[in-house]
C-alpha cells in the first residue's frame, strides 16, 4: 500500500456522504485533508464537525460553490497559502432531481443547465483550477465520481445519465492529456444509501438490493475505499474508471 503521507488531499464535497467517508479513510491513510461545502452557516459547522473528528492533520474545511469559478480560485489559493501543495484532487460534489425518463416537459431546460453546471462544468472547473499545483506535485491524482447511470442510461434522469457520461470521456480525455505528472480516475457507484437523491427510501433500497448481484446496495465507505485505492494501489492507472456497483450494471 502507497503511504499517503505528507500528501494533501482536497476533497470537492467532501462534507456530503461519499466525500466524508473518503476524508476520513485519507486521514487515516496519513494525509492532510481539505474538505468543501456549500455555503451557510449550517454547512460550515458540518463540515466543521467533520474535520474535527479526522485523525492527523492539518485538515480544513472551505466553502465553494462549484458553479461559481470564482470560489474554486479562492479555494486553490487558500489551499496554496496553507499546505504550499495538493497532490490529490476527489470531485463528489454533485446535484440530481428525480425525473421520469418519459417525462420530456418535466425535463425543462434550466434543469438540464443546473445538472451540467454542477455535475459536469463544476467538476472541470475545479480541475482546471488544481491542475498547476498537481502537476507540480510530480505524482498528482484525481479522482471524479460518476455513475453506472452513465453506462445503462438508467438513473435518477436522462440529464443526469448525460453527465456522469461527461465525467467518464472527461476522466479518459484528461488522463492522456495530463500524463505522466498526473494520473486521472473514475469511480462509478451504483445505488449507494446516501440522502443524495431526495425521496428514496428504504423501498427503493429494498428493491435496488433485490435487483443487484451482490444483493445490497453500496455504502458510502463501499466508495470512498474504492477512491482510496485509486490513491494507494492502482498507481499503473489512468483513464479508466472503475464501477463499484455489486454487479448491478449487468
């Protein structure tokens, strides 16, 4: 296993649930750990909780919104002026809104246009903003969260099986473009039980369980593992993403 020691890991979302399950196993793995969050009061103070409870450090905890480049740039610098590095970027920030695939009117345009600022643009913008510093890193690494919605065009809407889509050829394009200083990855979760998409409860586990190989559905320390791995042990890849899914994409 890859000691992460001395590395500095920035976790985009990383007060959400796939994002602090991947802080707290890059702490324990010997990392420093730079968390964001939405901005508010409320945000910050769980984020702020999260990054108490990591061990080692120093860790911290910033608000951004990823539609908003803006805040990326203010993070990049603030992450400079503190750690001088970052080695390690993880996009899990993202934003779905439950919508039939029949539906075609409820998909209405300023929808789709907050799905692709978010789940696409805001993943690009945070690595056009890191990639300097990665790169300079001599052994960068990022690490985009997709979906097997991107795979079977199943998934919470069209819109959103379109951008997870986006994260795979963006992982494939970036990993060619930014090798050998910075290695670029994919991991693509099936139905994982986490508050991100809104109105799924234990029926709709039940039945995702029922309907997958392994027959359950993923956690989010199920994922972070997977995204510690791309960091520890898959060091010989890039451009590939890797489906953590129980078999529920076959």
């Amino acid at each position: 296993m890859k000691s992460l020691k001395g590395k500095v890991a920035v976790i985009i979302g990383g007060a959400g649930g796939i994002g602090a399950a991947a802080a707290r196993l890059f702490a324990e793995a010997g990392a420093s750990v730079v968390i964001t969050h939405r901005f508010g009061d409320d945000k910050h103070a769980a984020a702020a909780a999260i990054i108490h409870a990591l061990p080692g450090g120093p860790h911290a905890a910033y608000p951004v919104d990823v539609t908003q480049t803006a805040t990326l740039v203010t993070l990049r610098d603030e992450v400079e002026n503190a750690y001088g590095r970052a080695d390690i970027l993880i996009n899990t920030s993202g934003f779905t809104k439950a919508v039939a695939h029949g539906d075609l009117e409820a998909l209405d345009d300023e929808l789709i246009d907050r799905m692709f600022q978010v789940n696409w643009r805001g993943q690009f913008a945070a690595i056009r903003c890191f990639a300097p510093m990665l790169k300079a890193s001599g052994d960068g690494l990022i690490i985009s969260i997709s979906s097997i919605a991107a795979i079977n065009g199943t998934g919470s809407s069209i819109a959103y099986a379109a951008t997870k889509a986006g994260i795979d050829v963006m992982t494939k394009s970036l990993g060619r473009a930014l090798a050998p200083e910075v290695r670029v990855m994919g991991v693509s979760p099936g139905a994982v039980e986490t508050d991100f998409v809104p109105g799924r409860g234990a029926a709709f586990y039940a039945t995702a369980a029922a309907a997958t190989p392994l027959r359950r559905v993923a956690t989010a320390e199920d994922i972070a593992e997977a995204i510690l791995a791309c960091a520890t042990h898959l060091t010989y890849s890039t451009g590939t993403t890797i489906v953590v899914d129980g078999g529920r994409v076959l």
